[in-house]
C-alpha cells in the first residue's frame, strides 16, 4: 500500500512540473516562429538582424560591421562578401532580408 501511494504522489509531482513547465517551453518555441518583416540589411541594428532565423547576434554584427567599412549592400546576394556567410546561409535567410 505506501508502494502505490508513493508511485501516485510522484506521479502527481512529475504531472505538476510537466504541467508548469509545458506553457513556459510552448511560449519559447512560439518566440522563435514569430515571423517578422524583412530586415534591411542596410539599415536595421544587429539586435533586429540577430532576430531574423538564421542569423545570430555574431553573424549580425559582421554584417553591421562590413556595411558600417563598405557602405550599403546593393543587392541581398552581396552578403555572401561576409565572413561566416555561405551561399547556403544566404539561400536560408533570402526571404526574410532586404536592401531597400
């Protein structure tokens, strides 16, 4: 009897953590699929640069830092002159950058 009652309380505690915790994961993948605007590449900070899925805040500095040493890029496909930036990465993040 205390062997089933202590397998059902840590039952109920495994099921109350699982239950406080759920919604707090469920908002942080929520985050991460928010879709934003296109970020111009020539004009937004490296903070909303670093927002843009398949850029992180690293990445976003570089870019910041060669358009700050180069001036503005002129077509999105120019970010490939940036260190850490593939012909892959730039096929990943296309859609969601601009140079307006």
């Amino acid at each position: 009897m205390k062997f089933v009652l202590k397998m059902m309380a840590v039952s109920f505690l495994v099921l109350s953590f699982t239950m406080v915790l759920s919604p707090a994961y469920a908002c942080a993948e929520e985050a991460k699929e928010v879709v934003m605007q296109q970020a111009n590449i020539n004009t937004d900070s490296a903070e909303t640069l670093a927002k843009v899925n398949g850029i992180d805040a690293v990445t976003a500095k570089l870019i910041v830092d060669y358009r700050n040493a180069h001036g503005p890029f002129e077509a999105v496909e120019n970010l490939t002159k940036v260190k850490g930036i593939s012909s892959e990465t730039l096929e990943t993040i296309k859609a969601n950058i601009t140079v307006k």
